[in-house]
C-alpha cells in the first residue's frame, strides 16, 4: 500500500510535466449549497486531465531497460493522453488501446501527443485485453490506468496541492473509475490531516465500488452504462480497493441526470468546462448525496475537461431537459388552415421559444382530417414549463410531454 513518502516523491518527478493546477472559491455553488466550496481544477492540467501525474511518475520509475522496451497501456482517453506525453518527453515509445467508440478528440488527441493508438473493444475492460496481449507479445511494460502504486502516488500530487492551498479544508469529494485518483488523493490527504474527510463518487452505470464494499472484494460489474466515460470501468483495481477501505470516507453515486445537470450548471454559471467523470464530484455536492455541514471547507476534484463535442451537445440538453428548460410535446391539430398558427400563438403568448416543429399528416396512428404536431421549445425553467402546458391544456389541446 502506498504511503505519504510515495506521494512526495512522486511529486519531484511531476514537478516539470505537471502543472500545479488552481483551486478556485467558487460564490455560485457556495450560495447554491450552503457549503465553502473550492473547485479543484484539473481541467487546467497538461493533456487536459489529472492523468499525465501518474503516467509521468510511473514511466520515470521505470528502468533504463524497460525504457527501451517501450510501453503500452488501455484507456478511455485521458490515461492514453497522460501515457503519450509522458513517454514523449524521455523518448520512450508508446502504444495505446482505446475503445473503439472512445471520442475522436480523446483518440487524436493521443495521437499527436505521439502514441501509436490501436481502437479495440467495446469498454476500457476489453481494451485492456488487447492490450495485456500486446504486452506480451511485444514485451512492453505495461502502465496500468489505477491499478499501481506509482501511478497512484503521482495523482496523490493533487492532495498534497489541496492541502498546500487551502490547509483548512474539510471535505475533499474525488472521482472514482478504478480508483487510482481517490487512493493517491486519500494517501496525501489523510497521512497530512486525518481529521479531513475524503468522499468518492461513481456514476450509477459504473458503481462497482459500492458493490465491492458491501461484500467486503471487488466485484466486477457484467457492463457499464454512464456518460462519464472516464470513469466506466467494471471494476475497481485490487491495489486501490485496499487503500479506498482504508482511507476513503465514505463512497456515493450520482445518476447521468445529476452529472448533466452538474456539467450543465458548471458551464453556465462557473464558466468551465469538464467531462461528465469530472461533474460526479460537483453533482455529489450539488445533489446531496453525503452529508455536509453550512459552511464546511469542501473541494471538489474536477479531474478533467476533455469532453467530446457531441457528447457535449447531448449532454448539455439532458441538462437544460432535467432542470425544466427544454420541452418536447406532441399534440394533434385539425387539419385546417390557420390551426397551427393558433397552437403557435398560445406558445408565443406564454413567451416560450419554438426551437423546432415536425408536422405530420400520414401517420398511421393520425386520423384523416388531423395532423400530428411535434414541438423543441426553450423554456425559462420547469414553473415557465407547467404554465406553458396549462395554458395549452387550457386551450383544448391534448399535450404528451416526450422529454
């Protein structure tokens, strides 16, 4: 198990790749919580992920002779970034196996930072086959993505920052995927003030974390399922399931809709961007999902900001959808004219803004003399949305919400 000397050390290694990232006091979602809240920005690291900390630590303790041998590794993208820069900079030859849905800015990105980049699988699991199997036939060193007590010790650079900063911090909320971030993070933090506390938070599609504490051994998931891609691993590593028990606090989850809603309000309102597995810390906080006192000291670790646009795109309207400012209904018009000029007229004068209509008149399920009638419209939140629908519903109109 990795200690507090491991994280130190680390740290000389990073010190020249690794950027000491901000935390910045954030008046928005203090006032929104009730808490003191500092946001962790990693998004403002190199590679644009808290990832190049371990990857660098690791492929520094490597031999001059593994050097040589190159190495390889399996990621959903941001390790893969992490790995490929690390390598770069001491002339170390990299291959790495991304999923073969992985998004295309993580993919090139790895790319130009010098990897060869193999596509393989349908998960991180299975690309870490692949890439097992490359290890072996090409007798590579294998960086693992969290399973490894370098790997972790150089992301536990980034409690050792947190306490620098901010030395009164109470409540350090961190993300979990295989859970090398919140063991390295845990090791730092705990080891320099005990008393803090540290939280973990999973998507609810990739909760293997919570499962494995439950039985007391770490139980792989049969599939993952969440818009936080960094962080969809069936299961969690041997080495930081041990550390997590021992040193992380307590670990909860956080539905897709409260991570959109978390990367959503976070755009919106702190003016920065971040992957859905950096929004489950901020949707943990915002959502409740431990317990926190008024005015307690809490950072939330924003581990990243590399999102795919369209992913980006998707996400950003589940969150406006779940915060009640985007509707889609369907309703059914005469087949007449000047019908839809008055369906039109009762939305303009409940101020909402048609974003898109679809008109449907041979539909099998539409009678004869009627059309179907499909509306996208922005709205100002969900009591701008019910006002909308009562006054349509006021008006004789038979309205389905469909999102």
């Amino acid at each position: 198990m990795i200690e507090l000397a491991d994280v130190l050390d680390a740290r000389e290694r990073v010190a020249e790749t690794a950027r000491h990232t901000p935390l910045d006091y954030s008046h928005t979602f203090s006032a929104m919580t009730g808490a003191d809240v500092h946001m962790k920005l990693e998004t403002f690291q190199r590679t644009g992920s808290f990832k190049i900390r371990g990857a660098t630590n690791k492929i520094a303790t490597l031999s001059d002779g593994e050097q040589d041998s190159g190495v390889v590794t399996a990621s959903a993208g941001n390790h893969a970034q992490g790995v490929a820069l690390a390598a770069t900079r001491i002339g170390v030859d990299s291959k790495i196996v991304m999923p073969e849905h992985a998004p295309v800015s993580k993919v090139q990105a790895t790319r130009n930072y010098g990897a060869e980049v193999v596509l393989h699988g349908a998960d991180y699991d299975e690309a870490s086959e692949r890439a097992h199997e490359i290890e072996r036939e090409e007798e590579r060193v294998y960086v693992h993505a969290f399973d490894d007590p370098m790997v972790m010790a150089g992301q536990g650079t980034i409690g050792l920052e947190i306490l620098e900063d901010l030395p009164e911090v109470e409540t350090v909320v961190v993300p979990i995927g295989g859970g090398g971030l919140v063991s390295g993070i845990a090791t730092a933090v705990k080891a320099k003030n005990p008393d803090a506390r540290v939280i973990g938070v999973q998507a609810e599609g990739a909760s293997s974390v919570a499962d494995s504490l439950q039985k007391g051994e770490v139980v792989a998931r049969d599939s993952v399922d969440t818009i936080a891609d960094g962080i969809a691993t069936r299961k969690v590593g041997a080495q930081t399931f041990d550390v997590i028990r021992e040193r992380v606090d307590e670990v909860v989850t956080v539905s897709d809709d409260e991570v959109a809603v978390a990367l959503t309000t976070l755009l919106e309102r702190g003016k920065t961007l971040v992957e859905g597995a950096a929004a489950v810390a901020l949707a943990a906080v915002l959502e409740g999902a431990f317990e926190y006192d008024d005015d307690e000291v809490v950072v939330p670790v924003l581990s990243g900001g590399n999102i795919d646009l369209n992913v980006l795109t998707t996400v950003v309207m589940r969150g406006l959808v779940e915060t009640g400012r985007y509707l889609r209904i369907r309703t059914t018009l005469k087949d007449r004219p000047g019908e839809l000029e008055r369906l039109v007229e009762v939305i303009s004068d409940s101020r909402a803004n048609i974003h898109a209509i679809e008109h449907d008149r041979a539909g099998k399920d539409v009678a004869m003399n009627a059309a179907e009638v499909e509306l996208d419209l922005e709205t100002r939140g969900p009591d701008h949305a019910t006002e909308l629908l009562d006054a349509l519903r006021s008006e004789g109109y038979d309205v389905d919400v469909l999102v």
